[in-house]
C-alpha cells in the first residue's frame, strides 16, 4: 500500500472505544458518498475519475505537453484555486520546488493569474523576454478576475510574438465543455481545449486537464499518477476502519474536533511538500468550513519551521494537532562530512545519511509534540513517485468528503467563497453593482 495511516501517536488523546463508537457513523458517511445520496452528489465525478476519465483527451493532453515541449522554453500556467494549485503540488512533489532551475528537457513553468500583485505579472513578463512561450489557461468558469486579467496580457504577447495564426498553436485552454464564456471564445480563435468536468469542482480537479496537462508538460508520468489514483479508489470502496484508511483518517479528525482540536497542521520534513500543503489547505478548507463549523487547516515545513512556529505548536494554545506526512524513502542519499576540527561538535552524525537525521528530527517532533499535548496522525507514503502521489491525493480527496459528512456539511460547495468578490466587483465599479458600491464606500469612509 502506498500510503498507510499510523495512529500510534494519537494514544492517550483518542481510545479505541471512541473509535468504536464512530463506527456507525462512518459507514453512513462512506454509503452517502458511494450511493451518492449525500449533500453535493453532483460534484462528486472525482470519485470514479481515475478509471472513468477521458482516454482520448488524456491522449491528448499526453500530445498537446509534447507540442508544448518541442516549442516553448517556458508554459505559463493561468489559474487560481483549484485551478492551479494541484498542479503546482505535483510538479513540486515529483520533480523539485527548483523545477525551473533543474538541468531539464522540457519548458520552464511558471503560475499566474493567482493573485493581483503588479510586481509578480510585471517580473513575469521580463522573464518571458526573448524566450518562446506556450500558455495553458485554466479556468472552469472562465470569467474568475485574476485568471481573466493574467490571460488577456499574455494572449496579447503571444499574439503580438507570433501573431494571431502562431499565438493559436501556443494558447491551450481548460475549461468548461459546454457553457461560459472562455469556451465559446476558444472555439471562435480556434484554440486547443480540454474539459474540466461538470461533476468535478475545483479543488478536486487535478486529476482531471486542470493538472494533468502542466503535470505532463513537466515530463511527470501522468499514467502512473492515474493508476496510483486508482489503487486508492478500489481500497476505498470498503467502508471497512480496519481497511479504509482515508475514512480512518476521516473518523480520526472528527473525534479529535469535538475534543476541541480544532486547528490541523499537516506536517511535511521535505520543501518539496509546501505547494502540496497549500493544495491540501484549499481542498480542506473549502471544503469544510462552512456553517460556523469546521478544523482551521494549516501547514508547516519541518525543521525549517520548527524554528518558528515550533514554539507556539509545542506550548500554545492546546487547540491543535497534527497530521505529519512521512515520504519514506526520499528517492536521494547525502553523507554528513566528517570536519576534523569539529568546530560544531557534530562529528557524532559524520558519515550518516542526511535523510537519517531528518527522520531522526520527526521522530524525536512527534514525541516532543504529544508531551506538550498535540495528539498526531501519521502519514506513511511510499517515495515520492506519481504512482504514490496518485494514490496519496485520492486519500486526501476521499477523506475530505467523509470528513465533511461526518461533520455534516456539503464538503463540495464554496459559498463563502463569493462574499470578496461581491465587494470587489462593486468597489470596482461594475455594472449593476451601483447600490452596493455606495454602501460600501460609505463604510469604507466611516472607519
Ligand atoms: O475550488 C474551487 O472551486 C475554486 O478554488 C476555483 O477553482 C477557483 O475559484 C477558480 O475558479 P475557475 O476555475 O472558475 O476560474
């Protein structure tokens, strides 16, 4: 199994007769999900996905990363959300944070259309100088401000590099089948595009073209993270604790949020896991803090961050636990150099594998941690190949709607999501926003 779920340091936070007791409930939980008669059952397309997906879009979304790869030295990749973030947590995870500046055959990737910020789109486009660019833009809806901005100034570069013929081979979009409006207008330009499901939402997206055409174009084996994929869904299908891990997972989170932990911190001892954490934070967070309820999700990186917020994590507020990601084998091996000198004092670990040592720090974390009161799960992955990959998002993805129906929320909508946007549209000045706007500038005035 590619991932396994280790509670040995949960004891003394959680019985096994609290687990007993949830048993019920989780199978409820896990028989909404899988006879879809729960809360959200029209986006829950991700479930079957990796053996129901597309094959001749998967062909070619394969055909589509190797155009990108023969032509272009850099993809931007437009989106936001769920849009964007799965992909970015692969290529992190599988290739390297330092993907760009790793000795490659395929393009640079860079991510835009995430935020506002004029000094990201402007250092972007400095970088884009001189270079041969592809552009895939992402966006179910197609009309999402950040993404709709970042691509109307790179459709324009590209238009203006290679004029409109050229820029037509260079622009692929993701998005809607049928409806919205990047659809109806990449069918008019003549653009290549690939679906994001109706039944999918964003932030259960990456299996699908949302991450798998940037994945692919950074050379990463998308058939092994689809089958990694389906190995979990067919261990899931059980609504077995003893079997199902993801649901254990699931159970493990809410009998630890009424105990009043209601902040998680997924745990990573390799850089390669931040972008993965902000993936995880947005599929967690979205999905479940809704209706005045729901665990806070956070992230660390370890040790870095042992030296910041280890701390407050190890005598703050007891609010807390932990779910530590623990990639087994690191897939990389470096020696501690002996120093005659011994200026550190370190001669004691010269000749020892890095890894060891960084395995060492986690071990002694989870004991320092569960003394100081912050119960934590474990998570045992494999490496870091796509296949385990694979396999660890369906986990998170699968747990995630049991989670939010054992909480008893709709784990696939986002409302709250709309609430910034209202406001912004309005401040803006957009057309039938005229009586919020007044409203708002008025409180903007009255503080
Ligand atoms: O998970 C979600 O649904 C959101 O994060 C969206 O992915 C995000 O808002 C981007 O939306 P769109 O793809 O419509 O541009």
């Amino acid at each position: 199994m590619s991932v396994k779920l280790n509670c040995k340091f949960t004891e003394g936070f959680v019985a096994s007769h609290e687990i007993e007791y949830m048993k019920p409930f989780a199978k409820v939980a896990h028989n909404m999900l899988m006879s879809a008669n729960g809360q959200g059952n029209d986006f829950i397309g991700w479930v079957n996905l990796p053996e129901n997906y597309d094959k001749e879009e998967f062909a070619r979304i394969k055909a589509a990363a190797e155009k990108i790869n023969k032509t272009a030295d850099i993809l931007i990749v437009i989106g936001i959300g769920g849009s964007y973030l799965g992909a970015r947590a692969v290529i992190e995870f599988v290739k390297s944070p330092l993907y760009n500046n790793l000795k490659k055959d395929t393009p640079d990737i860079y991510f835009a259309g995430n935020n506002i910020s004029t000094t990201a789109l402007t250092e972007l486009l400095s970088i884009c100088e001189g270079k041969d660019i592809a552009v895939n833009v992402i966006s179910k809806s197609g009309t999402t401000t950040e993404p709709a901005i970042a691509f109307r100034v790179f459709k324009s570069l590209l238009v203006e590099k290679y004029g409109v013929e050229g820029a037509r081979e260079r622009i692929f979009v993701t998005t809607d089948k049928a409806r919205g409006t990047l659809k109806k207008f990449s069918d008019e330009a003549g653009y290549e595009t690939f679906v994001v499901p109706d039944d999918v939402g964003g932030r259960y997206s990456v299996l699908t073209a949302v991450g798998l055409l940037p994945i692919a174009a950074a050379g990463i084996d998308i058939d092994a993270l689809m089958s990694g994929a389906e190995k979990a869904m067919v261990t899931y299908r059980s609504d077995d604790l003893d079997t199902n891990d993801a649901l254990k997972y699931a159970v493990m989170r809410n009998i630890l949020y009424r105990k009043g932990k209601s902040s998680e911190i997924l745990v990573g001892y390799e850089p390669y896991l931040l972008m993965f954490n902000e993936w995880w934070k947005q599929l967690y967070g979205e999905s479940s803090g809704k209706d005045g309820k729901g665990i806070f999700p956070n992230s660390v990186i370890f040790s870095t961050d042992l030296h910041s917020l280890g701390q407050y994590i190890q005598a703050g507020q007891r609010n807390l636990f932990e779910t530590v990601i623990n990639v087994k084998d690191s897939g990389a091996s470096f020696e501690i150099p002996n120093d005659p000198a011994n200026v550190d004092g370190l001669n004691f670990i010269s000749g020892k594998d890095l890894d060891y040592v960084n395995k060492t720090a986690m071990l002694a974390t989870l004991i320092a941690h569960n003394d100081g009161g912050v119960p934590n799960l474990m998570l045992e992955v494999e490496d870091r190949g796509a296949y385990s990959l694979g396999y660890l998002i369906y986990f998170f993805e699968f747990a995630c709607a049991m989670s939010g129906y054992l909480l008893g929320v709709n784990p696939f909508d986002q409302p709250g999501v709309e609430a910034y946007k209202k406001n912004m549209f309005a401040l803006l000045g957009k057309p039938g926003y005229e009586d919020q706007k007044s409203e708002l500038e008025k409180r903007i005035c009255d503080k």
